[in-house]
C-alpha cells in the first residue's frame, strides 16, 4: 500500500517539478502510479491558468492530478469545503496502492489535509446579516463589533480583506474560536493508520534569488496574456467571486481591466504582495515537524530528492 507525501514551500520554489520527480520515483519504487493532489487554493478554479503558475497538462508527464479546475470563478472556495474532498481523493489513491502527493503552497489547505485540523462553526444566516452590514456600512463597524467579542482575533484580522473580517466576526458571534491556524503541536491525520505518518519535503530558496525569481514571474504573467486571461473570465464571475477576485495578480488585472488601476502599478503591487505572501508561507511551514528540506536556490536537486526517497521508503517498507 502507498503513502501519503506533501511537498510544501513557498511559492515560485519548484514545489510542481518537484512532485513530478517524487512520482516518478516512486511509481517505479512501487510498481503502481503516484498521484498528485492539488493543495494550491487558487489553482482549484478552473481558467486561472497564467496567474496561479498552473501546470499545463502537456507538462505532466502522464501522472494524473487532482483537484485542479474544479470551481468556476464565481463560487467560493473554502477550507472547510476543500479539505473533505482532499481526503477522500487521496484515501481512493492509497486504497488502490499508489502514493498520493499533496503538492501547494495555500499552508492552510495542507494543513487541513495532513493534520487533525477542526474548524470553527459556520452559519449562512449569520454570514449573511454581517455581508449585509458590511455593504450598507463598511468594515469599519464590523471590525469594532468583533473587538468587544474577541479583541486579540480583531488586533490580527486583516482589514484590508472584509471577508476575513465577517468570517471572524461570525465565528465570535456563534461562541466559536476564529483564530485558525496550526496547533502548536499537530497530530498527524493518518499516525497510526497503516502507513504510518505523513513524509514531508519542504522546498527551500535564499531569499534574495526567490525575491528575483518571483519579480520576474510576475513581469512573465502579464508578457504571457494575464489581462486578456482575466477578460477572459468575466463570464464566469470573477469579478463577483467572493475569492477569485481578491487573488493576488487576479484583483490588481481587474483593476487596470476597471480602469482603476496602470498597467505599471499593477505589476507593482502584485510583485509586492506575492513578496509578502511567500514570506508568509515560509513562516508557516517551517513550523511543520518531522519536515526534510531541499535547498533549490541553484534550481533541482535531484541528489537530495533521491535521499529523501530511500530514507522515506527505508522506515516506511514496500507493500
């Protein structure tokens, strides 16, 4: 029987190329496929191609891949309702003796997967009073109710983001914890099960040459069709879809496609914000125990992903 792998860093490290490599190896260790499974939260939608670095399928060596372009970009893409999925579709792939490796950078969403991960309640009553709220009156009223309720969740929420505010507040609201984030000493989700625990490969970068890499990137989106890609998907909400909207490159574009924004500027921001964004990433994963990491600042390793595979595959024996 196969195990559960997860492949996290930040983005822009080669977390993509490097699960390509990992099924390889272990599709000839085991003598059944591995499969990859989609943890990126913004490549669940289906058309955000350019922005969200998604691997084209001719890239993908023939391994099938799961979850990616499941959701239009109207709907919203939670946590809550991804981590069910992911686990079902990796228990399917174990089931049927193959590896199943969770690949992505939305720490959130991986942590959901591979950890006892409880969320906190959820009311679509509630939600809906607090969205009312917010457009009669602004975030401003919410963020104070939310001080009386839980004043250290609303020092932390981002205000800039209103639904990260009404989430929170709601959760207040309904006598739940809205501080969601990794438990200070997490329990693996199959320790214990038959294939023991989880083996996890962070992908690593010196700072400045990642800050190069992802600058460049972002200079590459636009180059490659960014803007035509997001007129592209007005059809399909996005500029109504409640997370698709916000995603970084995905609201700066619509903001020039608005007119509220120069091209100039919205490379800028994006370059800025995906800066900050993989800064947070590293933060979050480097607090993930029992995790083997790959340097690639000089680009792939292979070496080294061929150690972590025969020392993976010695403590966890070919079934």
């Amino acid at each position: 029987m196969g195990a559960l792998w997860a492949i996290v860093g930040a983005t822009g490290t080669g977390k993509s190329a490097a699960a390509l490599d990992l099924a390889e190896r272990l599709t000839a260790a085991r003598g059944v496929p591995a499969q990859i499974v989609n943890s990126d939260a913004m490549q669940l939608y289906r058309g955000m191609d350019i922005g969200t670095a998604k691997l084209p399928v001719a890239e993908r060596r023939g391994i099938v891949h799961h979850l990616f372009d499941v959701f239009e970009p109207r709907e919203e893409a939670t946590v809550a309702r991804y981590q069910p999925d992911a686990r079902a579709v990796i228990g399917a792939i174990l089931s049927g003796g193959g590896d199943a490796i969770l690949v992505g950078g939305s720490g959130l969403y991986v942590s959901s997967v591979i950890f006892d991960f409880q969320f906190p309640p959820r009311d679509s009553a509630t939600r809906a009073a607090l969205e009312a709220e917010y457009e009669s009156a602004g975030v401003e009223p919410l963020v104070a109710r939310l001080r009386e309720l839980a004043p250290d969740v609303a020092d932390a929420v981002d205000r800039r983001n209103p639904r990260r505010v009404i989430r929170a507040l709601e959760v207040a609201l309904l006598g739940g914890d809205a501080t969601v984030t990794l438990p200070s000493d997490p329990v693996q989700w199959r320790a214990g099960a038959a294939h023991d625990a989880t083996h996890i490969l962070g992908i690593a970068c010196e700072r400045g040459v990642l800050t190069e890499r992802l600058d460049a990137r972002v200079q590459g989106m636009w180059a490659s069709g960014m803007l035509e890609e997001v007129r592209g998907l007005l059809p399909s909400g996005i500029a109504d879809g409640k997370t698709a909207s916000r995603a970084i490159g995905y609201a700066q574009a619509l903001a020039q496609l608005s007119g509220d924004m120069s091209e100039r500027d919205a490379i800028a921001e994006t370059q800025a914000l995906t800066r900050r964004y993989a800064r947070r990433q590293v933060s979050w994963f480097k607090r993930y125990p029992n995790t083997t990491w790959i340097d690639q600042t000089a680009g792939q390793n292979l070496s080294d992903l061929d150690s972590f595979v025969a020392g993976a595959l010695s403590a966890d024996p070919l079934r």
